[in-house]
C-alpha cells in the first residue's frame, strides 16, 4: 500500500471555502480517478497557525501503477486547478510514502 500525501498551508481568509472546497470538490475529484482506495483528511495539531491552518490529505493507492497512474493521467490538470482557484493563498508539498508492516 502506497500513500500519496498532499500537506497544505491554508491562509486564514480563504480557510472556510477552501475547506468546503476539499470536502466536496476535489477530494471527490482525486477519488474518481479511481487510483487509490480511500482517502484520511486531516487538520495538523500542534503547530503555528499565525499563517493558517495546516491539512494533509493522504490518498491511499494499492499499489505504485496506480499512484503512477494518477501522477501520468490526472495530477497536472487537477493541480492547475487548484492554482487556478487558489493561487499563493495556499502552499502545498507533495510526498509519497508506502506503508511498513
């Protein structure tokens, strides 16, 4: 099992629509491509949040041809979209990790 996390700073005048934007745009966008099995949407604790808050969304995919899959067919277009709808009023960072039994 892989898992594709997206960790984003939020700025806070943007915050409410950009969440409602996560919980029924583009998190149900990333899930129809039909790459990963599930998805766990988190706020992070603990942390300075003089800026904003701060989320990760980690996508689950079962295996690495489908993470490939999503980064070849369909990441470009919905990451211009988010910078199309958000701009600098967001900062996001990419990583993939793969779970340890």
């Amino acid at each position: 099992m892989y898992i594709y996390n997206v960790t984003t700073k939020v700025a806070p005048g943007i915050h409410t629509d950009w969440l409602h934007w996560m919980k029924n745009e583009h998190i149900p966008a990333v899930s129809a491509t039909g790459c990963f099995t599930h998805t766990v949407f988190v706020r992070l604790l603990d942390i300075d949040e003089e800026d904003g808050p701060t989320y990760a969304v980690q996508y689950h995919a079962a295996t690495l041809a489908d993470y490939d899959r999503y980064i070849t067919e369909f990441a470009a277009s919905l990451r211009k979209e988010t910078l199309d709808r958000w701009g600098n009023q967001i900062i996001a960072f990419r990583s993939l990790m793969q779970h340890v039994n």
